[in-house]
C-alpha cells in the first residue's frame, strides 16, 4: 500500500521538468525511511548535502543514509521509459516513446560522491554506493549496488556488515554531515554554476 503511494506520486511527474521530476524521485527515496515502511530502528538519513574538495570541485550527493548496517552514499535516479547500460559504459542510454538520450552512467557518477564522502570523514569508515532507480527500471546487465525503488528498504536493512555501527557512532556522523550542510559552505547556485564549467570544458 505504502509503495503504491509512491508511485502515484511519481506519476504527477508525467509532464513536468527534469528538475521536478529528480524532486519528486528523492522525495520517493525519503519517503522509504519514514517509520510507517521502515519500520522502528534508529537511522538518519541527510539530503541533498553539498561538499566542496580540496581542490574547489563541488559534488552534490543526493542523500546520505546511516544505518546500524553502515553508511549509505544513494544516487536517486527518476527516468521515464527503458535504461539501458552495463557496469563499465561510460554512459546509460534512456529510451521513451521514441525518443532517446544519454546520461553519465550513474555507478561511475557516485563512486566519485562515494571518494569525496570518505575524504570528508577522513576514512573512519567504509561507504556503500547505491544507485536507486525510482520507476523500477534498474538495466539488467548493472552491479548489486544498482536497485528498484522497492528493493532499497531491504537492501539496507539486511546489508552484510563484520561490525555494526554503534548508536554513538551513527549520531556523531549524523551531526558532522548536518553541522557541515547547515555551514552553507557551497551554495546550490554555485554548484550549478561548476556543473556547467566542466561541461562546458
């Protein structure tokens, strides 16, 4: 039942723009950590944190997910029609009733959030790349880490780990990530900005 909500509310997004449709994806992925599907159990999760490295480049990670089981680096995808796309392509392609597009293959896309995660917690601890598919569209030929919408509750939930992350340790993580978020040290307009720098070559 829970499920079917999320995806009446992903089907408004029919006509609406790329930026309202990404809003709409992460805000199905949120949504599956609310105690009404997750369940009870303590976890945080922090959206749309923006981190700037040493060297000025800017990355956007659209949620960070801790859990018992780990810390989660999600990249929320809300693609309309067939993906297709291996592990190694550099990038996926998107077909929709005719038409067809290319996008930077998304793994190799939050394997770079997932280095700059680590730098920003200095190694202290080991990070889970998970790519989400919200329509349920995930390509066959793509890694474990790759899931539908309705696979991620489990997925994080049942993720094999030696040691479990401690209460302590998931809130201390938890406060570092939002202290640096709330710091406002790169503003979204400056990241669209660097987006488009490095686009643009």
């Amino acid at each position: 039942m829970y499920l079917f909500g999320l995806i009446r509310l992903l089907s408004y997004s029919v006509n609406s723009t790329k930026e309202s449709r990404g809003s709409l994806g992460e805000k199905a992925v949120s949504s599956i950590f609310t105690t009404a599907f997750f369940g009870k159990g303590e976890r945080y999760i922090v959206n749309n944190v923006i981190f700037e490295t040493a060297n000025k480049s800017t990355h956007q990670i659209d949620h960070i997910v801790i859990y018992k089981t780990g810390i989660f680096c999600l990249e929320t995808k809300n693609l309309r029609g067939s993906v297709i796309g291996t592990r190694e392509s550099p990038t996926w392609s998107v077909q929709n009733y005719g038409v067809s597009y290319d996008i930077q293959n998304p793994i190799m896309q939050n394997e770079t959030h997932v280095r700059v995660l680590l730098e920003f917690l200095r190694n202290q601890y080991d990070i889970h790349s998970v790519v989400v598919l919200v329509r349920g569209n995930k390509p066959q030929e793509v890694g474990e880490e790759v899931l539908n919408l309705q696979e991620l509750r489990d997925y994080i939930k049942n993720y094999p780990c030696e040691k479990e992350l401690s209460s302590d340790e998931m809130k201390a993580i938890y406060a570092q990530i939002v202290d640096y978020k709330d710091a406002g040290v790169v503003s979204e307009i400056e990241h669209i900005k660097n987006v488009k720098k490095i686009k643009e070559g």
